[in-house]
C-alpha cells in the first residue's frame, strides 16, 4: 500500500480537481495552495530556506520510491539485489575456476620438475 500523500500545512490530500503537491528538499510535502501562501524559496513548516519539487507521475524514481509502500519496494529491491548477487556470484565462480586450473597445471609443473630432479640424483 502506498504512503497517503497529505500537505504538511493544511493536510489536505490528493482530490479532484486535485491541487499539485511539491516536496521540499527539507522533506516537508506542500500543496500547491498553501506554497502560494508562503515566502518564495522558505518552507513553510521548518522555516528554513528551501528548493520545492512538484510531484508528478514523471518525478525522478528515487522520489516516488518515497511514497511507495515497504512491501512495493522490498519486492522491487529484493529482485535488483538478486540479479546483483547472482552477477557477482558468476564472476566469482569463473575467478574461481580459472585459478584452480592454474594450480593445477602449476602442481603438475612440479611434479614433472620433482621427478627430473630424482632422476638426476
């Protein structure tokens, strides 16, 4: 389930016709009526200077991740860590194989110099 999206100042939420909500970068959501009420580049809530991003359906994944509910982005992480985990994983086993080849040929190596050296004896 989604986080409800409410304004920090009047806590309205989303109704038609629906008023634009803007996020700040001090992380307050505002609505568009109450932004206009207040100062230009200052958050109304903490009253500190501030950037407003309004929210859309084209807002940067990374914000909307901010409004989606745990279990939404457990499921969508949980995939992306997989994929992760199972890439590495291949790289490691190929490492892996590639330096026991090695040592296999290297201990056959030695061998082959441990008996010359027998046979020189």
């Amino acid at each position: 389930m989604a986080v409800p999206v409410f304004c920090n100042v009047c806590f309205c939420e989303p109704h038609k016709p629906t008023p634009r909500f803007s996020l700040t970068s001090c992380g307050h959501v505002i609505c568009e009526i109450c932004l206009q009420k207040g100062k230009k580049d200052e958050c109304l809530i903490c009253r500190t200077p501030c950037r407003t991003l309004f929210l859309s359906k084209q807002t940067n994944p990374d914000i909307q991740s901010l409004f989606m509910g745990i279990d939404t982005l457990c499921k969508k992480y949980s995939k992306e860590i997989t994929q992760v985990s199972e890439f590495q994983e291949k790289h490691r086993k190929h490492l892996l194989a590639y330096h026991r080849q090695k040592t296999v040929k290297l201990e056959e190596s030695l061998k082959k110099v441990t008996q010359q050296m027998h046979q020189i004896q």
